[in-house]
C-alpha cells in the first residue's frame, strides 16, 4: 500500500504531464486535495509532504477537521467545495480560503453579508450544472448568464470563476468542461473586473487530465491521493 507521500508525487506528475501535453505550465493548476471523510491525520500527512490546499465538503466536519489537535494552527489554505446551505455559511466564512460551490445568487448574497460582519473579503466560483443532470446542484449555462450582473454587485465577496462536476462518462466530461471553460470566458465579457475572474474548478480523480487539457486551473482530487470512501 502506498503512502499519502507517494501518491501525491503520483498525481504530481500526472498534473505536469497533463499540462506538457495541453502546452500549458504545470504552474497555471492547483491541486486540491479533497479530504472528505477521511481522518485529520491523513491530511496531516498530506500536509507534511507538502499539499497545502485542502477541500472539504461537510460543514460539521469541516469545522471538526480544523479544530483537530493535528492540524490546528497550520497554514492549510481551506477549501470548501461541497453543497453549501446559506444557514451554514455563518460558521465558516472565516476558515476558507475560497468557496466552490456556489449554486444560486441567495447563498452569494449570504456570504457576502457575512463576509462583511466579520469585515472579510472572501472569495468564491459559481457552481455550474454542465451535464443538465437533475440530481446535481449548480445554475444552468443559462441562468448563469442572466443573472451574472447581480453576482458582479456583491460587497465582501470576490467572484473567481467558475466550478462543475462532471458526467462520470469520460467522453461527455471533455464536452463539459470545455463548456466552463467557454461559459468562463463569457462571463469575462460581461465583467466589470474581469481580471478577477480566471478560476475554474473542474476535473477530479477519473478525469482531471480531460479537465487539464480544458484549461482547468484547479482540479479536485481524493480518491487517487486518499484512497477510496
């Protein structure tokens, strides 16, 4: 069995293989490593080998993991990238680095005035349903498009781009991601800070060489790092 260490330089390489093969620099992509239900002392681990940015998708353990004897005081760049309900925004606005996953323009504006009580700037992706699946959170290429001057208004909030998941068909995923990609490059357009706004968020464990070569700029991986839920 492989050590946290060595799938790390693992996924290390893949990423800049990726990214030779996209004519991209292994620079321009973070990795994310996504550390949901696993144990602060694997991400401790991870941490030691030298991965910084971490995603967490449940707000209660969330909030556990960063209270851990383990891993509390260290400079772990939160990430929050699961669903997110505006009643649990409160509890950590002032943990996170950035938040993923945000999927309609009420859960912003709550950031955003919770941001502001605490005298924060935070910044945050909108969530986009590129598959049109009906299980899964996230606004339509559609409705991200029309309602993309109201999120632009927001005080204490930095919008950064852009965040999907992906069909699990491999095939579909490469459309989709090149589909945020596009919608990225639209919502620029309607920008009034369009500097800002370079992020996007797609391509997890299965298919983030596919998201790489769609010019993903963070790509969200767990299972190839932290081993199977």
């Amino acid at each position: 069995m492989k050590t946290i260490s060595e799938n790390l330089a693992a996924i290390q390489k893949e990423i800049l293989n990726s990214c030779l093969k996209a004519g991209r620099s292994p620079e321009d992509v973070r990795l994310i490593a996504v550390s949901k239900t696993k144990p602060a002392s694997l991400i401790r681990e991870a941490y030691d080998a030298g991965q910084i940015d971490i995603g967490e998708s449940y707000v209660q353990e969330f909030l556990e993991k960063t209270a851990s004897p383990e891993l509390e005081g260290l400079p772990v760049r939160w990430h929050f990238i699961g669903h997110l309900q505006s009643n649990k925004i409160k509890y950590i606005v002032d943990k996170v680095c950035m938040v993923h996953s945000i999927d309609k323009l009420s859960t912003a504006r709550e950031l955003s005035k919770r941001a502001a009580a605490k005298n924060l700037t935070v910044d945050y992706l909108i969530e986009v349903n590129t598959s049109g699946e009906p299980s899964k959170f996230g606004l339509s290429p559609e409705e991200l498009l029309k309602t993309a001057g109201s999120f632009f208004d927001l005080p204490s909030v930095t919008l950064r781009g852009l965040m999907t998941i992906a069909s699990p068909d491999p095939s579909l995923a490469h459309e989709e991601f090149k589909l945020l990609a596009n919608l990225l490059e639209q919502l620029r357009a309607k920008a009034p800070h369009p500097e800002n706004i370079t992020e996007l968020s797609m391509g997890m464990s299965g298919d983030f060489e596919k998201a790489i070569d769609a010019r993903a700029t963070m790509v969200r991986i767990g299972t190839a790092l932290f081993g199977r839920r």
